[in-house]
C-alpha cells in the first residue's frame, strides 16, 4: 500500500511541475507582443495592447517586458530547484521500487511461461495452469505502471525544453528593445544550463527510452533462463 502511495505521490508531483512549466511557457505566447518598442502609430500600437488585454501604455513596453522576464527567470530557477529537490527526496525509493518491478516481472514472467509449456508438452488440461495468467497479467500491469511514471517524467521534461525553443524565436523577431533582448539572452542561456530530469538515484533517466530498455531486458533475461531448462 505504501509503495502504491509514494508512486501516485511521485506522479502527482511531477504532473503538477508538468502545468507549472506549461502556465509559464503560454505566458510567453501571451505576452510576447508586448514587448515591442514603440516603432509604430499610437494607434496601432492602442489596437495591439488592446487585443492582448492589457492596460499597458506603449511608451512601457520594453521596460515591462524587461521585468517580466526577470520574473519569469526567477520562475524557472525554482521550478529547477523543485525538480531537484523531488529527485533527491524520491530518488532511492524509485530506484528501490524499479529493482523490485525488475525482479518480480522477471521472475513472475519466467515461471508463467515455463509453466505454460512445460503443461502443454505434458498434455496437461488449461485448467492446471490457469493460475499463471494471473501472474503475467501482474506483469503487464507493473509495466503500465513503469510507462505511467516515465511517460509523466518525460511530458514533463519536453515541457521544460520547449520554454527554450519558445525563447529563442522571440529573439528572432523584431522591434524588440535593446534591454528586453539582452534578459531574453540571458534566460535563453539560463535555461540552457538548467536542464531538467527525472532519475532513479541517479542511476538512469525515467523516460520512454527507459522503459523500451527495461522491457527489452525483461526479454532478454527470460529467453536465456528458458534456453538453461
């Protein structure tokens, strides 16, 4: 009970940093036009604040662009430090509770399997070994339960790079103010030394690629105890 509870914890914290990063990203998508210098008539700079909503006045553009994304700098480098703190506080009993998925769906897989053809090779009737599709329905389920954690971390962590991406085309366009681009600049190579990910200990990354991996090894180790019977 208490393993079902630290893996709905886990998951539950990782998809709320999941939105957290996704809120601030549709920030950036919201506000970008705001940051233009003034170049353009009053008028149509009235008609741009007033499609974004904002009660902004042209001549602050920059200077609130400027603030804005130092705040939004300070945003990531929590949300960085959250995600630290969360692989240090679930990192052992992740990487506890992966050992433990391993060794059960080995050996549980193993014995179904070799229990299964040795009854069939015997002629013996289904209903002998009936009891081993319950064990390798349990196997399926500890899968599904590995690729719920590792899918989560991952959303999570593209979440995260695309606040990157996002940064760098809003340098490419234009009209931006000298102070708005140089803080854009600077988050652009903040982010770049904050990559965020989700690990068991430190000893592998949780994402889709993990659990290609994991199942694979499963295969691996079946197939060669089932050539030593």
């Amino acid at each position: 009970m208490s393993v079902i509870l630290m893996v709905i914890q886990f998951t539950t914290i990782v998809l709320i940093l999941r939105q957290r990063y996704k809120h601030v990203n549709k920030w950036f998508d919201c506000h970008s036009d705001l940051w233009r210098e003034g170049t353009k008539s009053v008028v149509k700079n009235i008609l741009l604040l007033a499609d974004m909503k904002s009660c902004m006045l042209s001549n602050h553009t920059t200077k609130y662009g400027r603030h804005q994304i130092l705040e939004q700098r300070q945003i990531y480098s929590t949300l960085h430090d959250t995600v630290h703190l969360v692989n240090s506080y679930f990192g052992v009993p992740v990487l506890m509770f992966m050992f433990w998925m391993f060794m059960s769906v080995v050996h549980l897989s193993y014995v179904g399997v070799w229990t299964i053809a040795t009854a069939i090779k015997e002629g013996q009737e289904p209903s002998e070994y009936m009891w081993t599709i319950g064990a390798l329905i349990w196997c399926v389920l500890c899968v599904l339960v590995l690729l719920l954690i590792a899918l989560s971390c991952q959303r999570t962590t593209e979440e995260c790079n695309k606040a990157q991406i996002l940064v760098e085309k809003l340098m490419l366009r234009s009209g931006l103010g000298y102070e708005t681009a140089n803080e854009l600049r600077f988050l652009s190579l903040q982010l770049n030394n904050m990559k965020v990910s989700f690990s068991a200990g430190g000893f592998f990354t949780l994402d889709l690629p993990f659990v290609h991996s994991f199942v694979a090894v499963i295969c691996t180790y079946v197939v060669i105890l089932a050539q030593f019977q």
